[in-house]
C-alpha cells in the first residue's frame, strides 16, 4: 500500500497586538499613608506565613497535612467535605499546594490550598469550623496578532503543547476544515491571525477565541471572520459574509492523511482480489478521534467481520456516512455516550469513534463511506450541500465587524523567510 506524506513546516510570529498597561504604583505620597493589602488565592496574606510546595510521588494530602499538625479528625472532616468539589485522593505527584500560617512558628496552618490546574484551586479551611470550597484565578485576556507561512515539506510530529501548534489546529480543524484542504498545501502559503491569549499569574495558558483570521493557499485569499449569527453561536465569515461552516467536514479525523481514495477498482489489500474501494481511507494513529462529517442522527453502531466496529448516521434525507475499523475501545465510548441508533450527533463536536484497525484492515485507519440519494459517492467529487450566508437582518452589524478585523489582519505584515531566529517558533503540519 502507497502511503502520500504532505508535510510542511511552519513558521509562525507571535506578538503582542496590544499590550496591556500596568499602572505602576510608585506614588511616594499614596504609599507613605497607605499600603496595598496583598493577597493570595484571593485571601489576604498580611498578617500570614506562607510554605508553597509539591506533592511527593506517593504523598497524600492527608499526610502532609498531618506533618503539619492537624488532627486526624480534621483531615477526615477535610477529605469529606472535598469529596463533591474535588476529591483529594486524585492530587497529583508535582502538584502545587501551600499551606498559610498565622505566625512564624509555622507550626499549625489555617488554610491548605491545592491547585488542581492552571486556573481553579481547592481551599481547605483549617481553623475550628472546617470549610472546604472551589475557587479560581483571575483569567487575563490579551488580544494577539500571529502570523506564519509554510515553508518546507518535511513531516515532524504535532507538539500539542506547543501555542503555535494549538493556534494552527484551530486554523485547521474549527476554521477553515471546509474551505482549505489542509492535505495540499504549498511552499510559500501563509497565514495572518488576531486571537487571545490567556494568561493566570502572568504565564500563557492557552490560546482562546479566534476574532479573525486570513489564510493564503494558491494565491487565493481566504478571510474568517468571527460573527456571531445566532444568539451566543458564532461562526465564521468570508469577506462576503458567507458562512465557512459547510454542510459537510472534508475529513472524519484531523492531523490524518489520505491512505486511499475512492475508486471503482483496486486490489484488496487483504483478500488480493480487483474490486471497487466505495470509500475514502485515512490513516491515523489508533485512539485518533472520529467525528461525524455532518450533524446526523446515527442509524448504526455495531460490529461485522468485515466493517469491524462501524458508526452510520443519517444526516437527512439525501446524504448518508459510515465510517469503519474503530478500535475496540470505541464501545466503551458508545456506552458512555449513548451512541446508538437514534442519537443525535453533532459535526465536528461528538466523537462517535476511535481510529483502530477493527474487521478487514491492514493499518490504523478509517474507511470513510459517503452515500447521496441511496448511491455511493466520493465525496470530493461530488458537489455538496453549499454554506449559508449572514441573515439579511444582521447584514449592517456583520460589515461594521468585518471592516474593523479586516482591517487589524490587513496590518499585521506577514512573515519574511530570512526572519530572526528568536520569533520564530517552529511547528508541525501535515
Ligand atoms: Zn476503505
């Protein structure tokens, strides 16, 4: 079997469009007749002491609380009342806490604090009457301008961790997964974002909402702009307001590679023998999420010999998918999720299955089957169901939005191939 690679280097830049200004607070008069109270997990620190450390490998809660003398009875009062917020069994090895003390002896603390993430904490409050509650950290919001261009044809693995990786998923997969066939892409195809950033404690967790973005493939442009057409839905717009969610996904996986296309003829790779491939294979990794391609309702999930574990949605009363060879973990999926004949699904959103080399397949794979009015299809050349555009009432609202982003993307200046070194951030596509 013939595997294609498409694989490209990205160089993505990365900087602040508007900085936030923290106003200093140097005023020798205010601080003389006041000073600001500090605070830490939202609770005033002035008059406490602080140990800030990380759970052992092996160390429960209990036990640290316990070198630092609270009783036994507290610590079972403690571990019940967390158990519906957090249960502490589940603190992890490396996991940050801090304990605050009321003076220097730090011999009993008055709060235990356990950061279960970036940005929510558990507080157990220490004193007579034990109290144990959720709370969370200030989330600062930073709009962002990036910009990248691909620039090499050599495959590297995806760094999920990596911000510019995570900014391209989005590209790829929310964005523009019906507009852009993000398996052909060329040298020298570029792309200008505006997003935010967010950040706890002033350390970049993650990349938020996307306002808009511009992605140039063959010299073609191809604008997104974030607008909200329904009540509290948003989706995005070209430059003429047509929606660039599609009736139809162009692939069940993301970060995949097409295997083998429809065909009416080709050798079975397993039985040998010439016959007709009615599907779209792509290759992935086992445990890769499959999605439906459409909102649908799904009329089959089970098992045959040849389909191994398969899901088949109706999405109305034209077009048809099934998707193949899910690994044998998907049944627990389905169980959890209630995937079975007559759910609802939604495109892009409920995972209906994972990657796996279930019945009659020689490689991870899913065989992705298309049927339009009863006959089996290859979907990429078949013309499908087109986008619909801004509402006619939301028209006016929708160019004032779209000149403002446009206008933020036409500043942004796109990436030079001889660009410094230190802003650029090397990540993967396929
Ligand atoms: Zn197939």
């Amino acid at each position: 079997m013939r595997y294609f690679f498409y694989f490209f280097y990205l160089c993505l830049i990365l900087s602040c469009s508007q900085c936030t200004n923290t106003p200093k607070k140097n005023n020798p008069e205010e601080q003389a007749t006041q000073v600001e109270p500090e605070y830490l997990y939202h609770l005033n620190i002035d008059s406490l002491h602080i140990i800030s450390d990380n759970v052992q490998n092996g160390e429960s809660v209990g036990e640290i609380l316990n070198t630092h003398n609270i009783s036994f009875s507290a610590i079972d009062k403690v571990a019940r009342l967390s158990r519906k917020l957090f249960d502490l069994r589940d603190v992890k090895a490396g996991g940050n806490y801090t304990l605050l003390f009321p003076d220097s002896t730090l011999s009993r603390p008055l709060y235990f604090i356990y950061e279960i993430n970036k940005v929510d904490f558990l507080v157990a409050k220490l004193t007579d009457t034990i109290d144990v509650y959720l709370d969370k950290k200030k989330l600062t919001i930073k709009e962002k301008t990036g910009s990248g261009i691909i620039n090499s044809s050599l495959w590297y693995a995806m760094e999920e961790s990596n911000l510019s990786a995570k900014l391209v998923n989005i590209l790829a997969d929310e964005i523009y997964p019906w507009t852009i066939d993000f398996f052909r892409l060329n040298t020298g195809d570029r792309f200008k974002v505006i997003y935010d950033a967010k950040y706890v404690d002033g350390e970049f967790i993650g990349v938020g909402k996307v306002h808009g973005a511009v992605f140039q493939t063959n010299g073609d442009d191809y604008y997104a702009i974030a607008f909200n057409e329904v009540g509290g839905f948003e989706d995005y717009f070209d430059e003429n307001g047509n929606n660039l969610r599609k009736f139809f996904l162009k692939a069940p996986v993301s970060f995949t590679r097409i295997s083998s296309r429809f065909t009416n003829k080709r050798k079975h790779p397993v039985t040998g023998r010439w016959k007709g491939h009615f599907g779209t294979d792509f290759a992935a990794p086992i445990g890769t999420p499959i999605y439906s391609t459409a909102d649908g309702t799904v009329i089959e999930a089970s098992y045959t010999r040849y389909n191994g574990y398969y899901v088949k949605i109706r999405h109305n009363s034209t077009y048809t998918t099934q998707y193949l060879h899910m690994d044998k973990s998907t049944k627990k999926l389905w169980s959890k999720k209630g995937i079975k004949k007559g759910k609802k699904v939604r495109q892009g959103v409920d995972i209906i299955g994972y990657v796996g080399r279930t019945g009659q397949a020689t490689g991870p794979h899913v065989c992705y089957r298309f049927w339009k009015s009863g006959k089996q299809v290859d979907p990429f050349k078949t013309s499908l169901p087109p986008s619909t555009p801004v509402k006619k009432e939301k028209k006016e609202e929708f160019e004032q939005a779209k000149n403002i982003w446009i206008d933020k993307l036409n500043a942004i200046s796109y990436p030079e191939s001889d660009i410094n070194q230190d802003s650029i951030q090397v990540i993967s596509m396929y």
